[in-house]
C-alpha cells in the first residue's frame, strides 16, 4: 500500500500547517473508513483515537497559528456550517475514543492475547520496573496488570471520570516508553500525545458520568427549601 504514502503526507503536511483544517479532518475520517476494508482483522480498530482527533478538529477547526486564517472569511473552505454542529461532540468525541483505544491496546496486546506483551518484555527485560526493584513479579503478572491498568484508565476516561487526571497518567507511561524504547518506534503513538495535550487543556468535555449524575442528583433536589415554621409567639 504505498500509494497511500501520498495522501497521508499531505494530509500531515495540511494539519501541521493549519491548512484547511476541516476539509482535511474530513480526508482523515475518509481514510480511517478506508483502513477498515485495506487492512482486514480489525488492525484499524488500535488506531481508533485517529477520527476522535478528527471529529475535534472538524468541530474547532484551526488554531491561532494556522493558515486557515487567510481564509477566515470564507463559509465554504472552513466548513462553518459543520463546525457548528459539531460543537458540543467534538471533546466528548476524542475522550469516549481515546477511552475505547486504551481498552482495546489493553485486550489486545495484554490480558486476550499476552504473548505480545510478554514478547515485548522478553525484548526489553528493564520494563518490568517491579522485578527491577526487587520484588518477585514474573514477566506474565506484569502483563495482566499493565492490561488491567490500560482498561481501567480507559473505562474512566470513556466515562469523563477525572480526565485530566487520567491523560497525566497516560503521558507518564508514554514517556517511559519514549525514554526506554527511542524515537523511531513511537511515531505511531503521536496520535495518542495529541489526544492527552487536548484533554488535558480542555477538559473532557460534555456527557460524561459526573455530569450525568449531577443531573440527577439535581432533578430530585427541590431548588428552594421549605421555609421553616416560624416559632409561636
């Protein structure tokens, strides 16, 4: 598939330079579609945070540095119309995706099919920083708990439970593999940081679990106490 090169380059070449913005959020939507029907088995699935970045951007478009701002004026190249109604999805959109991608990495690679967390390990033993403090902790429990770990902070992300909170915890964990395994291998998790950088500056957005309990708790309380019985004089 290296035709694709192409286009991903110049939708990557669009997103850095801030260049219709929207039309390429669009393109990237278009291409996480496609992935499904080129690489079968569910590959596209690990990359699920991908249309999350792209709804946010299709709902907020450009920022300040951007060439989109050369055409501010234009309705047509900014997408106005789609921009407004995607306001409201857009944060809520990246957290619910970016909460499913850490529990699908956490099945997949640990606790449905272990043997490529343990590969990973066997390939980098100073991973598993709990035998490396001295306690007796195997290769295939640090496996189960990391996994357990990823689908934990993924539920609590997926339901807007202290997402801040949670992308500092991510950013964390991805520093230590940034730091321990280099550079070249951590291109495809770029999404990933971009999705914590959002998050952790805008919050996760509407229809989370807090909120809707808020809700609730709010629909049962009367808004205006009784007024206590004055005393007999």
């Amino acid at each position: 598939m290296a035709w694709l090169a192409v286009p991903e380059a110049v939708l990557g070449v669009m997103l850095v330079l801030g260049l219709l913005t929207r039309i390429a959020a669009v393109a990237m939507l278009a291409c996480f579609a496609l992935s499904f029907a080129l690489f079968p088995g569910g590959d596209a699935v690990d990359l699920i945070v991908v249309p999350g970045l792209a709804i946010y951007l299709l709902a907020f478009g450009r920022g300040r540095l951007a060439l989109d701002n050369l055409f501010h004026g234009s309705h047509v190249l900014s997408l106005a119309a789609a921009a407004r109604a995607l306001d409201h999805l857009g944060l809520p959109a990246l957290r619910v995706l970016a909460g499913i991608e850490l529990v699908v990495l956490g099945l997949n690679e640990k606790l449905l099919y272990p043997q490529f967390g343990l590969h990973f390990l066997e390939e980098r033993p100073w991973l598993n920083f709990m035998a490396g403090l001295g306690f007796a902790f195997p290769n295939d429990l640090f496996v189960l708990c990391a996994g357990l770990v990823e689908v934990g902070v993924g539920v609590l992300l997926l339901a807007g439970i202290f997402p801040r909170l949670l992308v500092v915890v991510v950013a964390i964990l991805f520093s230590i593999t940034f730091t321990t395994i280099g550079v070249p291998e951590q291109y495809g998790h770029l999404a990933y940081v971009g999705a914590a950088v959002v998050i952790f500056i805008q919050g996760g957005g509407r229809y989370d679990l807090p909120g809707w309990i808020r809700t609730q708790l709010g629909q049962r309380v009367p808004r205006e106490l009784p007024a206590a019985p004055r005393p007999a004089s």
